[in-house]
C-alpha cells in the first residue's frame, strides 16, 4: 500500500489506482439523489424568488432544508450505523461532497453538520458520548458546530485563549472566551469547543450543549458570499460543562483539530470540483445559447480556450482526489484487519495522507476560482448581474481559499510534513530516490523536447526534479528554510504538479484497459495531454522563481540546467488540444465525465 507522499519516490500501477468510472451504481444514486434534492428543495425555488437564501433572514427555512436532508439520511453519512447513521465509506462521502455544491451556500451548512460537527464525536467521542449525541446529528434533531477560531488564533489555532476551569466540586469545566466564524452557530444545539484548560500548553476538545447556558450568540456576519449559512461569534460565559463531555484526553484538542481539517481538506476539494462542474456546465449552456456576430460565442476560440482549460482542470483534479479518497478506506480497511478500532482506523487513515489532503485543497480550491471567474467573463454583463446568479457563485467561491487552512498555509503543511517524514521519522527515502538522478540527467541531453506517449517519464522527471531543488535548497538554508515561505511555496506547487500529473496520467492508462467509446477516450488522451503541458509550463515557473531566490552559491547554474532537461517542453499544439476538448462537451452541451 501507497503511504502518504510516497508518491513521489514510488510507482504506482494504474490497476492500484481508483478512477471515477469505476463508481457503483449504488453510488450514482446517492450522488444524484443529493443533486436532486439541492435542484429542487434550494435551486428552483431560488429561481422563482430571484434571490439567495440569507441566514440573517431565512433561518427557518435553512433549518427545515437541513431536517429535510436528514430525512433522506444525509446528516449521518459518515455516523456508524449503530447509532443511526449511513456509515459510508470516505470515498462516497467525498462524491457526496461534490453533488451537495450543487446547494450553494447550503453545501456549508449541512458540511458542517456531517463533518467537522460530527466527526469529533464518531472519531474521538466515547460510546457513551456517541449514543446520546449522533443518533440526534444524525438526524438532525441536534444542530451541530464546531468552535476552534478566535479573534487572536486563526491559522494559530493552538493560540486560543479560550478557558476551561474544573469547578470545586471536579464535575464541570467552566468555559469562558469567544470563538469566531462560527458555521451553523446562529441555530446550533451542539458545539464542538476547543479550550485550554487552566495553563495547558495545548487545547482541550468539549462536547458543549447549547442548553448548558453561558452561550451568548452574536448577530450574524455581513459576509462577501455564502450569505445562506449562519456564521455567528459565540461568547462563553461560565458556561458549565460536565466532565463526561470532554473529547478523548486532555491535551489532545489540538490533535483532534488536526485530523478533522485533513478530512475536511480533501471534501472541500472535492466540494469545489461540484461547483467547478456547475460553473462549466452553465458556461457551455450560455455559450451555446449567446449570439453575436450571427453566431454562437461557443464558436469563437476566446470561448473555446476558457472551456478547454477548465474541463481539463476540472478531469485532472478529481482524477487526484477520488485517488487518494480510495487510499484512505484501503488504509482504514488495513488498520482494522491489524486489530486497530474503527475509530482509530478512521484518524489514522486521513493522517497518512496529510501531504496530500493539504495539496488537493490547495489545486481543488483554485480550479474553482478559476472556472467560476471563467464563467462570469463567459457571461459578460449577465454574470455580472444578479440575475444569472454567476455572481452569487463568484462571491461564495471566495471563502473556500481561506477556510479548512488557507491555502497558504497548505501549501506550507504540505512541504512541511513531506520534509518531517523524510528526515525526521524517515518513512520517505529522498535520499535513495535522488540517487536516479545524474543518470537521468544525462539521457535527457539527447532529445531538446518531450513528445506524446512519454507522460510517465515527464512525470518521473518532474519528481526528480522536485528532489534535487527541495535537497539544494535545504543544504543551503539549513534551519533558515522555514522562514522561507516564498520559497517553500515555490516548492509546494511543484508538488501539486506531480500529484495531480501522475494521478490523471494513471487514469488514462487504466481508462486504455476499459470499454471506452473510442470518441470519448480521444477527449481523455487530449485532456492529459493539454494538462502535461500546462503543468510543465507551471513548474518551470516555479522552478526558476525558486532558484532566483535562494542566495548566492546555490548552484544556481546546475539547477537552471537541471529545469531545462527535466521541465523541458512537451511538443503538442495547446491551442488545438483546447478546441477539440471545447468542441466535444459544446456539442453535447454539457460536462459529461
């Protein structure tokens, strides 16, 4: 089995490897009965009413949409069905997160109630703790949120100042302190708070009632997007907490914080992937529909251009992100056929792949922003109206490069514990893997480009690439490299490249085994094509930024040498790749993969 970040110095076989055509139908239905659901209980009435759910205004309706979703099993996707729930597997909880973007600013609420509201509980939660309050999530009897920001700790959550005092008796803490951002906080009945108990140097993790008292709420937040989800201060007073309601041991809040946002990472990904598919789709319908010119804007190649980049980034990052969906329940299955128990399994499945859960929401998160900027310009005047509702999507976009760990600090994480694991607990050999290197250095002077069927070598190189870069560098910095965040940067997305690279080519190749439609397979071959090229043109961007900015006597002159070989250009015509990939899904006026 894979370990988290070993893709970079291992190969993976495409027959180890998940790919979306490979969903049950079981599993369609479940998507498609979520995309139902969000077309006809939160689009179509938004239609008719010309306008967006807003918390300050339509609580009641956003809490009958969330009994509603609880009524067809939806709150309890990820609770064990001992306690009420659908237990289903990462994965499906992923392609679950896909179909309820369709929801909007909904999608926020009901993500808070099935994942960093609940998954304290499932994960850490006592059985006691789990059979008084997930039978009620799960049906949505209880609201639920979760309580980890502060005004003084954001991205240092671990900052919090937020206290949790034993009374005299030693039955109750006492919380006092205020939390911000808070989902679902406007209507919670439950709230996960994470608070330091006396000086603790780390946080503690509460179960929290809203009717225990010592809960103020603050009015709603005027946001830029996501208007229909409750995102309230909460202010703890002396609010008094049973003893049985602190989550795992003390101490451990912080952990817990850490691998509920590894889960809630990767789903925002694939969440973003949703509104992606949204956002092409209406981009297709409108281009066929718009006339100028005596004719349909989707035959002009400015069009063509902005629809062939965005199904091609569209197809590469779901190929990556149901990839490592799979990795972590082959994990999960692993751990618990080692004796280890379910919930344990389930942590420490999403903590394997830390590396790349920070990177997919890193790649997922700007492939949204990009097709829905995309598709307002499509749009013109009319997605800058309100009218179209483009603009509704532009705005609540926005958020998802900032929540679950900006995407700056992803991208840190992301390097940051790939260096942890090669050099501290030394479970990725950096070493032996960049030991290829000077012999694939010197096979790469006899061709000046790549040609089409040597995706697997580019892929290859773009790893020892990344080694070589990433060794140069630390040599150099030493202990310094972590105040080089620029560079760090720099690094990271060469890392997403060869993530997001290596999964969509393993994709084609398992796609070249199956029973594709010949004309359908051509687009797949067009798609991975076109994405190789741009993720070449990416990484030599990087590359050089990277080595600009290291100091003097950084082998600059090696380095520069070493990105012309292994980055070099791929010979394939981007602009007719992007054609016949807009071609394919204007003519069946839709994103049909």
């Amino acid at each position: 089995m894979l370990k988290g970040g070993e893709f970079l110095v291992s190969k993976t076989a495409h027959n180890d490897l998940f790919i979306p055509e490979e969903w049950s139908e079981e599993q369609l239905m479940i998507r498609d009965m979520v995309k139902d659901f969000c077309d006809q209980e939160i689009l179509q009435p938004m239609r008719k009413s010309g306008r967006e759910l807003d918390a300050s205004k339509d609580r009641d309706e956003i809490i009958r949409l969330l009994d509603k979703s609880a009524e067809l099993g939806l709150c309890g996707l990820a609770i064990p069905q001992e306690y009420g729930g659908m237990d289903l597997d990462f994965n499906t909880g992923l392609l679950f997160g896909e179909a309820i973007s369709n929801g909007f600013s909904f999608a926020t609420t009901i993500g808070a109630q099935t994942s960093i509201g609940s998954l304290p509980i499932v994960y850490y939660g006592t059985n006691a703790q789990k059979e008084k309050y997930l039978p009620k999530i799960g049906s949505a009897e209880y609201k639920a949120s979760y309580a980890l920001t502060e005004p003084s700790a954001g991205s240092d959550a671990n900052s919090g100042k937020t206290k949790a005092t034993l009374t005299a008796d030693g039955k109750s803490y006492l919380l006092n302190g205020q939390k911000m951002w808070i989902t679902n906080g406007g209507f919670a009945d439950i709230f996960i708070v994470f608070a330091k108990i006396d000086d603790d140097k780390n946080l503690s993790a509460f179960i929290v009632e809203k009717a225990f008292g010592g809960i103020t709420l603050g009015e709603e937040e005027k946001k830029l997007g996501i208007k229909g989800s409750s995102t309230v201060q909460v202010f703890f007073n002396d609010c008094p907490v049973p003893t049985e309601n602190i989550l795992a041991e003390r101490g451990d809040g912080f952990k817990i914080a850490l691998n509920i946002l590894n889960s809630g990472r990767i789903k925002l990904s694939a969440g973003s992937i949703g509104g992606s598919k949204y956002a092409l789709s209406q981009s297709i319908n409108y281009s066929n529909e718009r006339k100028q010119f005596d004719k349909s804007i989707a035959e002009f190649g400015a069009i063509k251009y902005k629809i062939g980049e965005m199904a091609t980034k569209i197809f590469a990052a779901e190929s990556a992100i149901y990839r490592t969906g799979k990795h972590i329940d082959e994990k999960e299955a692993a751990l618990i056929d080692a004796g280890k128990s379910k919930s344990e399994a389930k942590v420490l499945g999403l903590r394997e792949y830390t590396i790349e859960c920070a990177l997919l929401k890193v790649y997922g998160t700007e492939v949204l922003d990009y097709c829905i900027d995309e598709t307002l310009q499509i749009h013109g005047g009319m997605g800058y109206s309100a009218e179209a509702g483009i603009e509704m999507g532009y705005r609540d976009s926005r958020i998802t490069r900032i929540y679950e760990g900006t995407n700056e600090i992803n991208r840190m994480l992301s390097f940051g514990e790939l260096m942890k694991r090669a050099f501290q607990t030394k479970e990725i050999d950096l070493i032996a893997a960049g030991k290829k290197i000077p012999m694939r250095f010197f096979k790469e002077l006899f061709s000046a480009t790549y040609a089409v069927g040597q995706e697997d070598r580019i892929v290859e190189n773009m790893k020892l690439l990344f080694i070589a870069l990433s060794g140069i560098a630390g040599q150099k910095l030493k202990l310094k490299m972590i105040d080089e965040q620029e560079i760090i940067m720099n690094l990271s997305d060469i890392l997403s490249e060869i993530y997001i690279s290596e999964s969509l080519a393993l994709r084609v190749v398992k796609l070249r085994t199956m029973s594709i439609a010949k004309e359908k397979m051509a687009i797949v071959e067009k798609m991975m094509q076109l994405h190789i090229y741009e993720s070449l043109r990416k990484v030599r961007t990087a590359a050089e930024s990277e080595i600009d900015s290291l100091p003097e006597g950084t082998k600059q002159g090696l380095q520069r040498k070493m990105v012309k070989r292994f980055a070099k250009k791929y010979a394939v015509n981007p602009k007719d790749l992007r054609r016949d990939i807009a071609d394919y899904f204007i003519q069946k006026n839709d994103y049909t993969f």
